[in-house]
C-alpha cells in the first residue's frame, strides 16, 4: 500500500482522538481517545519501519504497547478512585484544586 | 511513489474506512458501551492493518493486548462505575465543539502537509526480517540485543503499575473487622445482659408436606419461634403458616387412626 496514504490514516486517526479528548466528558472516553492516539502513533511506526526497511519502528511501537497498557492499569484504577469519592466519572465532577 | 504490494493496498482501502468508523463511533455515541465496543472494532482493524505490512507479531499483539486486554479492562470498569450515566450535551465552555472541530482540521491539515509527502522511497522490510530467518525472530534479536535495556525497564514500568493499581484500589476501612473472639465476646456479652441465647438459632421447621426453610419451626406449646425464620423472609410476608401446615397432619393422622382402629382391635 501507499505509506503516504498511511500516514494521511494515522494523521485523521489522531486528529479524532484529539477531537474527542476535547469534546467528551465522560473520563473514560477520553481516556480511549488518548489510547487511540497512541494508536495513531503506532501506525506511524510501523509504516516508517517498512519505508526505512528496519525493524527498529516495530520495536518501538511495541514498546508503546507496553507503555500503553501501564498507563491504562494506573488510569483506570485513578477513574475508579474518583468515582468512589465524587460518584461520577464526568471529567467536570472534579472540581477539588478550583478556587 | 511506489506502492508496496497490490494485496496490501486491498487490505488498507478495506480496513482504513472501517478504522476511521469505528474511531468515529468512539467519538460520536453517547453511550460510553458503544464507545468502548467501536474502538475495539477499530483496533481489530488496525490488527489487519499491522499484518498488511510485515509485522505479524505487533498485529498479533494488537489483537491480545489492546482488544484483549486494554479494551476488555476498559469494559470492565466502564461496568463497574455506572454503565447507565450518559454523557451529557451541555458545553461548558461555550462554542467548545466548534472550535474543537476547527483546530482539530487543522492539525490534520499540518500533519498532512508536514509529513505526509515525507516518505523516502521505500525499501521493505524483506531484508531485515530475513537476517534473522523471520519477523518474529529479527524482532526478537532487536528486543533483547539492542533494546535490551529498555526492554528491562518495561518490566520495571509493569511492575510499578501493578504495584500503583494496587494501591490505588485499595481503599481504608471506615470501622475496624471484628474478629472471631470479639463476636463470641459480644455475644455472652448479650447473654449476660439481656438473656440473649448465645448458641446457634433454631433451624426452620421440617412437616410432612413441607420442609422449605419459610416455614417456621413449632415451639412445645403449638406457637411458632420466630427466630426460626430469616428475618428477610419475614420482611418480604414469604413466611408460610406452620401450625395450618401441623394441624393438616394432625387431622391426618387422626383421620388414620378412626379408619384403622376397629381393624386393630
């Protein structure tokens, strides 16, 4: 396939992650747009290690990978903390460091 | 610029719409299930994607660990903490989808103005996955020969967040767990005071036709203990009538006996 085709994907990939981390409010959907950005980025990756011919790409979006499943562990279980003190998981519930 | 191969350019105009649609059921359904199930969907997608273009092993572990386990985790707690709550349609700041929806084109527009024409002549992967006999074995080669430190300090990361997610759930008791001396201590404690009796309850009362734990056992006198019965059992009027259920078999037996008394004597 065409990688620039691939990079315009990842490109609209990421603006929609973007898109929805700034429009929704629930904390959990945010967090799966910053997980689809991440994708986006793997996608980048993984394209450009074909273009390079190295593998050097692939082991770095596996590395994202990793990291990306870290941060969903810590994430959620700071999601559930809050929703057990404020019983919501809107991201405007919590209010505690505002004037 | 040269396309790759005509089988993956088949694979990408198939998945990349249907990636883009499900990243957009991420964005636009309300209810935070169907968000969570579409952007599973997009990244099985993504899988086919990976596969299209040489790497086997990061398809494969997109499917186990983002659609197993991320988005499966992400599930979860979505179930835990109120599948029900819709997100809801008031801005509060105001104009916020608008501008979003402008700024968002426009990183787009840069990006692929930017970098999307970057990309060099390409080479394949072909020679690189074949120094080693394969994909999965060069991969391997590359993790723990030149990353192999990086490779370590993930193992350090998943550690610490197994150990944060621990603490973090973990939440303070409000009262102190009363142990097994403190009860049996409360209840002679009751004894002594009131007269409470301190071993176990009755147990419910077993009839002829009936042995349901509804029915309650049948004090000496004919009149029915009440602690027989589980007070929710009570609470919801399930409690069934045992001296009706005892006279029945009285009246049963009494019936047996004027048929069978002239034959005996």
């Amino acid at each position: 396939m065409n990688p620039e085709l691939v990079l315009w994907l990842a490109a609209i990939l990421f603006g929609i992650g973007a898109l929805g981390l700034l429009t929704r409010r629930n904390a959990l959907v945010a967090f799966m747009c910053v997980e689809l950005m991440l994708n986006a980025a793997n996608l980048v990756l993984v394209v450009m290690s074909e273009v390079h011919g190295g593998l050097d790409g692939q082991v770095a979006a596996f590395f994202v990978m990793v990291v990306a499943a870290a941060e969903v562990v810590v994430g959620l279980s700071i999601i559930v903390m809050v929703y057990r003190s404020r019983r919501s998981t809107s991201v405007d519930a919590a209010n505690l460091l505002k004037l | 610029m040269i396309p790759l191969s005509v089988e993956a350019d088949i694979v990408f105009w198939i998945c990349g719409p249907l990636v883009i649609a499900g990243a957009l059921g991420l964005v636009l359904f309300r209810k935070a299930v169907y968000s969570a199930l579409s952007m599973a969907f997009a990244m099985v997608n993504l899988a086919a994607l990976y596969a299209a273009m040489e790497a086997p092993l990061l398809a494969a572990a997109q499917v186990i660990v983002y659609t197993g386990a991320i988005m499966m985790l992400f599930l979860f707690v979505l179930m835990l903490v109120g599948v029900d709550q819709a997100d809801s349609l008031v801005e509060t700041i105001k104009g916020q989808r608008i501008w979003a929806g402008i700024g968002v084109l426009g990183v787009i527009g840069l990006i692929i103005a930017g970098i999307g024409h970057a990309v060099i002549p390409v080479e394949g992967l072909e020679a690189a996955n074949n120094l080693y006999g394969g994909n999965v074995q060069s991969l391997a080669a590359l993790i723990f020969g030149r990353y192999v430190f990086g490779f370590e300090l993930t193992s350090a990361l998943l550690i610490t967040a197994a150990v944060g997610a621990m603490v973090l759930a973990q939440h303070a008791r409000l009262v102190p767990k009363i142990s097994q001396r403190e009860r049996a201590q409360l209840r002679m404690d009751a004894y002594a005071e009131q007269g409470v009796h301190p071993g176990a309850l009755p147990s419910s009362g077993v009839y002829a036709l009936n042995n349901s734990i509804a029915a309650p056992a049948l004090l000496p006198d004919g009149s029915v203990s009440p602690e027989s019965v589980s007070e929710v059992l009570d609470g919801r009027g399930a409690t069934l009538d045992a001296p009706a259920m005892s006279s029945a078999t009285a009246q049963a037996f009494a019936a047996v006996d004027a048929a069978t008394k002239g034959e005996l004597e």
